[in-house]
C-alpha cells in the first residue's frame, strides 16, 4: 500500500508544527521550511510525540527550483494526501517586497509545483490571515492578486503597497484567497480540493511577535468577541477537518480561525470613532 503524504511549509512553525502532530498519526510528513536546525528539532520534538514517519526539507519558497524539489521528494515518499501551506512573514518580519514575494509568489510556486501530484484523495490548505479582509475586494491590484507567478508580480504589488510592509502583508494574505477561489477548479478537475484558511491573533512566536509591536493587533484582541488569542492546537484541529474526508464538498473556501475578530470589526471600527 503506498504511503499518504502530508506536506507542510512552515513546518517547524508553532502552526505547522501542531498540524503536523495531529496528521502524522494518520500518514507520512514531510515538513519544509528555510532553517534546517529548525526542522532538526522539530524532527525530534515530534518523535518525542510518537510521530516518527517524519521527514524534512530545506525550502526557499520563493524559489522555484527548491519547491520543485520538494514536490519531486513528496512524490519519492507515495500519494499525496495532504499539503498545508504556513509558510509567510508578517509585517514585523521583512520589507514589502520580500513579504509579497514569499507570501503570494510562494503560494503561487506551491500550487502550481504540487498540482501534478494531485488526486481524488488530496486536499490542500493554503494560510490566509483575517488581515485579508480590511483590503477591500475591489480596485486595480485585484487583477495582480491571482496572478502570482506573472513576470514582476512583486514589482508590481509594489505599486500599489508603496512599501508599507503592513499593506503587502494584507494584499498578500487576499491575494491567498483569491488564488485558492480561482484554481480551486484545476484541482476540483483532478478531483482534489483547495481552501485557504485565515487564522487571527494566534498564541506562536510570530504571533506574539505582531502583537508586541503592533498596537493594531492589541486593539483587535481586545474586541475579538471571545476575548483571547488562538491557540496553535485549534488551528491544527481545523486543518485537519478541511483535509480530512468530513470536509468533502468544500472546497475554494477560506474557512476564518479568528475567535470572531472580523465579525466583530464593523463595532469595533464604530467604537473607535467615537
């Protein structure tokens, strides 16, 4: 019987690293990330679990050849069965350019590496942010979001973010769901499925990075209706839904993770303007 194959980007990340606990009871992992010694200890961290089907790779996702060559070792392990797509920088962690060209070009590296190993049984799961929806859905950088691998695409994003880290993180992160909307039906041809998620304010070393130095995050987690920030565990519980066969007619969703910060943003917004 051949192997089911989850992959996960951003692997040795507080989110990445919970998902992979919950599906590598049920199949073979394979985590990517850029930092090597990252990935070491997060090998180990999980055989301490009792997850030892665990294998790892180095990966620029910026890089076409090293995703490719992640897509060629997925394909060496057996079918895959699952791709969880974490990988990002946040507006704290780099400039506008490097944050647009890992998470929309990454994203759209990933898909389009990934897509021949696609099957009946595969799901995928792209990382979004609920930053995604104080972009509005509308004005010329629309059309520049769901190309992600046009030539230029992070020079051209750069027109419209003018530099500001925080709005190529938020272009970027719509540009997520708006990708996985359209191609969600390339992968539905291969009878596979494709979401994007959109976590909130979540308890990672990323997280708590955003939130001690930005006082937007602060303001956000203080009228997020269930009055705390996420955990990585219930982003890893609802990855593994959107992967697993409960969650077989949805597909081109974004699926929000948020504790009901964006449902609450129009009274947040009111409140703040008195």
């Amino acid at each position: 019987m051949t192997n089911e194959v989850y992959v996960i980007t951003g692997g040795s990340g507080g989110m990445g690293k919970a998902t992979a606990e919950l599906v590598g009871k049920k199949g073979t992992v394979l985590l990517a990330d850029i930092s090597e010694e990252r990935l070491v200890q997060t090998k180990e961290e999980l055989a301490a679990k009792g997850i030892t089907d665990v294998h790892y790779q180095t990966v620029d996702i910026t890089s076409k050849e090293d995703v490719a060559k992640l897509a060629e070792k997925a394909a060496e392990l057996g079918t895959l069965r699952g791709l969880v797509h974490t990988a990002g920088l946040s507006p704290t962690m780099a400039d506008s350019k490097r944050i647009t060209a890992v998470n929309l070009v990454g994203t759209g590296l990933i898909l389009d590496a990934f897509l021949p190993l696609a099957n009946e049984k595969t799901a995928a799961v792209m990382v979004s942010s609920m930053s995604a929806y104080m972009v509005p859905r509308q004005g010329p950088f629309m059309e520049a979001l769901v190309q992600p691998l046009a030539e230029n695409a992070v020079e051209t994003m750069e027109q419209f973010t003018q530099g500001d880290s925080g709005a190529a993180y938020s272009m970027s992160k719509l540009g997520v769901i708006l990708i996985v909307e359209d191609q969600a039906w390339a992968w539905g041809e291969k009878g596979a499925r494709l979401n994007s998620l959109s976590p909130g304010t979540i308890n990672t070393p990323m997280g708590r990075q955003e939130a001690a130095q930005q006082q937007q995050m602060k303001i956000m987690l203080d009228h997020t209706p269930l009055r705390r920030e996420g955990e990585p565990s219930e982003i890893a519980a609802a990855m593994e839904f959107l992967l697993s066969d409960a969650a077989s007619y949805i597909t081109g969703i974004d699926l929000r993770v948020d504790g009901g910060t964006i449902a609450n943003f129009p009274r947040m917004r009111a409140s703040m303007s008195r």
